[in-house]
C-alpha cells in the first residue's frame, strides 16, 4: 500500500529545560482510561548540551579564561556551533566554493570594514557549505592578527536557541580568537562577578560585553548562517543589535527581502545557487566513492562530464537537489538505467523524496519496515538521537510485545536501507539530510505504523522492562553492577524521560482496527506496576499488575542505586530517577 499524505501531526514540544534528566520525576499527570500516568515534564535532552552551572559565586575567586566561558555560556552552545562547522567542513567536498571566495562582494566584505553581506539562495542550495568556506578563508587570512576576532552561527530549525545563547557563542569565539576580547571579559568578569557578585550572565550582559570587545577591535567578523530558519522574534533580536555593532556581518538565508530592507537597506545582496563547477567536483568526487558506480562507468570520462552536465541542468540551482539525485543512481546497476533516469529529472524536492520512498518500499524483507521505523523515530523522538541509541530504538519498535536484544541492526546498516534520508551530523547526532526532507516526511503516514507515537510508547515501555526482568532474574548483580549494566543501555535515560509524553501524544492519535485498547492496555500494566515498585506499602498482587514481582524490585533497586551514586557525583551511568 501506497504512504498517503496528511497533514502535520503533533511531535511533541520542544526542549527547553536544562537540568540533569530524571527518570520518571518532575511529572504531570494526565489520564487514559481509568489510569493516570505521570509524565516527565519537558523533553529529555542530553546532558553534556544542556548542564547548567548556577554555582559561580561558590567557586574560588579567579579569572581564567574557562571559568569565563563556562560563564558566558553555561548550555555548551559554542561546543555545539563548532561541532556544525566541523561537521560541515568535513562533509564539503574539496576545492568547492572557490567561486565564492574569489568573488567581487566577498573581497569586499573581507577588505572593507563595517560590511553587511547578505547572501541568499533556495533552500538547498549550498549556503552552509559556503559559510563553512568562509570561515575556513577568514581564518587562515587573518588568523594571526590580534586586532581582530571570528564568530560563526549556524541556526538550525530542528535545535532551537535563544538569542542570549546565540549571542552568548558568538562572544566566546571572541574572546578564543582574541587576547583583546579575552582581556576585556576577563577584567568585566572580576569586577561584576568577583567584586560585585553578579552571578547570572544574562541577555543584557552578554550585549554589554559584545559591545565592549567589538569596540577594542580593528575588525570584527560576525558570520550568522541560517536566519530564515529562525522565529521572528529571533531575527529582529539578532539583526537589531548585530547590525548597530558596525561589524563586517555575512548573513545567509532564503530570499527575505522585507527583514533586509527593514534592517540592513545597504547591505551587499548576492543571490546564489548551486555552481556548475560545484557540481561537477562534487558528482565526480561521488563517483570515486561508489564502488557501484565506479565500477559501471570504468573511469569514462566523456559519462561522467555528461552526468554531471545533466545533473547541474536539473538541480534547479539547489545543492540538496544534486545530492539526491547521485542518491538515486547509486541503486542503479547500468549505464543505460542511470542515463534514462536522468533523462526524466524529477520536478522538484517532493518528487526527489517521493522517489526516495518509492526506492524504500521497493527494498527486499525487512528492509523497508527498518528503514520506515527509523524516519520515524527521528522525526517524533524529542531529541536528535544517536546512532547506538537509534539502533536499539529501531529494535525496541520491531516487536509490540517485547524488546530482544538480537533484533538490533547495526546503524550503518539500518541507515543505508533510509535512501539519503538521514544522515549522522554533529555531535554524532542522527538526522534528516535536510529540514526539507523533515517536512516532507511530515506529511507522510505509513499504512504500517499509522500511530507513530503510539509505536515509541510501547517500544520504551518493552525497553525498561526488558532491562528490569535481567536485573531482576540476576541476582549476582550488586548494586555497582547494576548501576555499570545501565550505563552500558544507551537508549535507557530516554526511555525512562520520555515515554510517558509519547503515550499522552498517542491518546491523540486517531484508532486503527481498534488498537487503543491494547495500548491503553500496555500503559495501564505498565503504570501499575511502577506505582506499585515505588510505594513503601509492598503491596504486589493486585490483579492490575502484569510486571512480575521481581520487575517491581528491580523498579525499586534501580531507583535507589542511581540516586545512591548522583549523591555521591558518580555521572558515569545514568541519570537519576
């Protein structure tokens, strides 16, 4: 059966809280049935992007530069934004972009001081990779210079931040790439925080600081990538106070001609789209990399310059359209196949995704149900996952009834049955290749698993109660090898937040063949016995329980281990419950 297209369902809120996870705390109650399940506030969110320090008046009076950053920006949004560029570096192909560097508005932008340039270009088509390239440019031009200081910005739709942290990331790399920058902050740091006690680095401080540093410097480049995928809000905060900086700013987006003219009227403006050369080092550099292709052109020069011709004449000026498309050929297995499917160019990015789910469907056995579980679960988990974490997700999903360990495929495994769909970015995270594809796949109900969270419900539900029965029917384990046994679950801290927020979402999904019950049936076992593992009255046997009396212990065991070990600042397993 054919996937059909509806319109947008619920995914769950946003991640915004910043403490440690807690594993079934921090609750609010909500009812299915004649059960009430309590569920995590909040959505899990991982502990090394999101640990907030609120201790900065208990620490020794000094002055040295982490102490400072870690003050600037307690979230590690600096740690995630260098990670992007990392990423996207290496995932450019070599020598593109020259075009771009060489051109007249960016040695501008570079030579002139107080330069607004504002590059636009559809979706796809390459910003990213050219703010990549810039920065790699204006730090080995003008790296060594202390008159001068770098930030970069990548603003991403599906990893939403505030102006404060932004900002606050931009000021970090400031004050990294320049003793200058450094020496300010370091001396507004001793007199607000040291002398002053003003612990709290907010909004306005880190304005006040920005605006400090950038006034000490020669010249200071400011690269802000994705605006158009920021809230309104965000743009006006981040285009109002950037822009009366006077700095040399490079912003990307899609075509947003009335924020432009609204705050920078004299801005430099360059509509871009995917360049020819671009394309043709890129489809080549492809080629190398597919043994498959290799293979059916044997190096023929002649195919591959009319492949790469034929794919810049039907990207449509946009990077991401090329990408899917060398894809595609990669299914191909003769040059008469790969030149027919060029010779019908899809029409657009949904017909590209159409077809990616067409190549989907069509795979052998399981393929194609571990492939749909995975664009599932990373559209509708509440945070980005990664790949360990994915594969036990996709095998948690495989069963309603049970989680079994040998049911785990391998990520890359799982990942190469997606079609270029999804794709490992930073901080080893899984995502979609694109945000367009996200919103693709947004529209998208598969007749197999027409419930999506209804799918992750159970399957986190059949995940802690797998790990409970081992901890329960081991009774070797002591309480250190429990606590190693859990660290070693990696998909365990998101079960145990969030499983609950999916199983209220699911109460909003409509019934299939009259599924609910079962459902229903699943969560209300569930709930019952973890009311029961956490009540002091040791009451077992009421006919409501289906978990075993030994899951219920284990319940309890696990619950006093993992705080037993957070009292005594052991992080290396997880997280409270």
């Amino acid at each position: 059966m054919a996937e059909r297209r509806v319109s947008r369902t619920p995914s769950g809120k946003q991640a915004s809280h910043t403490g440690a996870p807690q594993f079934f705390s921090n609750s609010q109650g909500f009812s299915t049935g004649d059960i009430t399940i309590n569920t995590p506030q909040g959505d899990y969110v991982d502990n090394s992007q999101h640990t907030t320090h609120n201790h900065y008046s208990n620490r020794p009076d000094n002055c040295d530069k982490g102490t400072i950053l870690d003050w600037i920006d307690p979230t590690q949004v600096t740690s995630i934004q260098a990670s992007v560029l990392r990423n996207t570096i290496t995932e450019r192909t070599l020598n593109t972009g020259k075009w771009f560097i060489e051109s007249k508005p960016f040695r501008r932008f570079c030579q002139q001081k107080s330069v607004t340039l504002w590059v636009t270009a559809l979706p796809g088509g390459g910003k990213t990779f050219l703010t990549s390239g810039a920065a790699e440019y204006i730090e080995k031009e003008f790296g060594t210079r202390e008159d001068l200081a770098l930030g970069i910005i990548f603003i991403q739709y599906d990893n939403p931040r505030s102006a404060r942290d932004l900002l606050g990331a931009l000021l970090c790399q400031m004050v990294k790439s320049s003793k200058r920058a450094e020496n300010y902050a370091r001396e507004f740091y001793r007199k607000r925080v040291i002398e002053n006690r003003e612990v709290e680095c907010t909004k306005e401080i880190i304005n006040e600081l920005l605006r400090g540093a950038v006034s000490l410097l020669d010249r200071v480049f400011l690269l802000v990538d994705g605006l158009d995928e920021a809230e309104d809000p965000l743009k006006s905060a981040l285009l109002e106070l950037l822009v009366s900086f006077r700095v040399n700013l490079l912003l990307t987006s899609r075509p947003l001609q009335d924020v432009q003219l609204f705050y920078v009227p004299d801005s430099i403006t360059l509509s871009v789209e995917a360049h020819k050369e671009d394309i043709t080092l890129f489809v080549t550099e492809r080629i190398k990399s597919s043994a498959k292709l290799t293979t059916i052109l044997q190096g023929n020069r002649d195919l591959i310059a009319r492949i790469s011709a034929r794919i810049y004449e039907t990207c449509q000026g946009m990077f991401i359209f090329a990408q899917l498309q060398m894809d595609a050929l990669c299914y191909l297995r003769t040059r008469n196949a790969i030149f027919e499917s060029l010779s019908k160019p899809p029409s657009g990015l949904n017909e590209l995704y159409r077809q990616a789910l067409d190549r989907i469907n069509s795979q052998p056995g399981d393929d194609a149900a571990i492939a749909k579980r995975v664009l599932i679960w990373v559209r509708h988990s509440f945070k980005p996952l990664y790949p360990s974490e994915l594969q036990d997700a996709v095998a948690a999903s495989q069963n309603p009834t049970a989680f079994d360990p040998g049911d785990v495929v391998p990520f890359s495994v799982a990942a190469s049955m997606c079609c270029g769909l999804v794709t490992v970015k930073e901080r080893n995270r899984v995502r979609f290749t694109h945000y367009t594809a996200q919103e693709y796949i947004d529209s998208v109900v598969f007749p197999e698993y027409p419930r999506p969270h209804s799918l992750l419900a159970i399957a986190c539900i059949n995940y802690i109660r797998f790990h409970l029965d081992v901890i329960a029917s081991n009774s070797s384990l002591d309480d250190g090898g429990v606590w190693e046994y859990l660290s070693l679950q990696k998909l365990f801290a998101y079960t145990c937040k969030q499983w609950g927020e999916h199983a209220r979402l699911a109460r909003c999904e409509d019934s299939v063949d009259g599924d609910q019950g079962r459902i229903d049936s699943t969560i209300s076992g569930f709930v019952s016995y973890l009311s029961k593992g956490s009540s002091s009255s040791g009451v077992f046997g009421s006919a409501e329980i289906t978990g075993s009396v030994g899951e219920l212990l284990a319940y309890g065991r696990v619950r006093q281990i993992i705080r037993e070990h957070e009292s005594k600042g052991d992080t290396r397993g997880p997280p409270g419950l």
